[in-house]
C-alpha cells in the first residue's frame, strides 16, 4: 500500500509542478512586440507561411524588412526577440 502512496503523491507532485510552471510561465517577450507592431495587420490573410522562409536566418532578415519598411523602431535586439517568438510560435526551424 506504501509503494502506491508514493508513486501517487510522485505524480501527483509532477503534475503539480508542470501545471503552475506551465501557468505561471512568463510570456515571450516576442509576443509583446508581435503585438505592439500590430504584426497581423499585414499577415492576418495569410500568417507566417514557411514555404516563403525557409530557414532561421531568413526568418530574422524577414522581420528586419519588416522592421525597416514599417519603421517601428525596433532594436536588433527586439527584431531577434520576435524572430525566436515567431520561430517558437510559427515555424519551428533550427536555430543555427
């Protein structure tokens, strides 16, 4: 009967600690720039197509257009932030 006690509160406790880390986990700061240029305004009818980018680094030169052409005043810092967001969301390629 010990055994199974144990081995309920085991999973019991992961469940616990992957449901609070999982809630409790801090938004990508990517997201909050994805929002703040109003990035859907441009990609709504057709969001984030990978046959276009094929690769991390044309992800990342992608949203430097973007940047550039929309002139939202983001920092090379903040354009890397929303390519990881992107590539975390969207696209799921292999960061070199």
């Amino acid at each position: 009967m010990k055994d199974t006690s144990n081995r309920f509160m085991f999973t019991f406790g992961s469940s616990l600690m992957l449901f609070t880390s999982t809630v409790f986990a801090e938004p990508h700061p990517g997201k909050a720039l994805h929002d703040k240029a109003d990035c859907m305004k441009c990609h709504a009818a057709k969001p984030y197509d990978p046959q276009k980018t094929t690769d991390y680094p044309k992800l990342v030169k992608a949203v430097e257009f973007c940047n550039n052409n929309l002139n939202t005043g983001f920092w090379e810092e903040e354009v890397e932030q929303l390519a990881d967001y992107l590539n975390q969301e969207y696209y799921h390629f292999e960061k070199p």
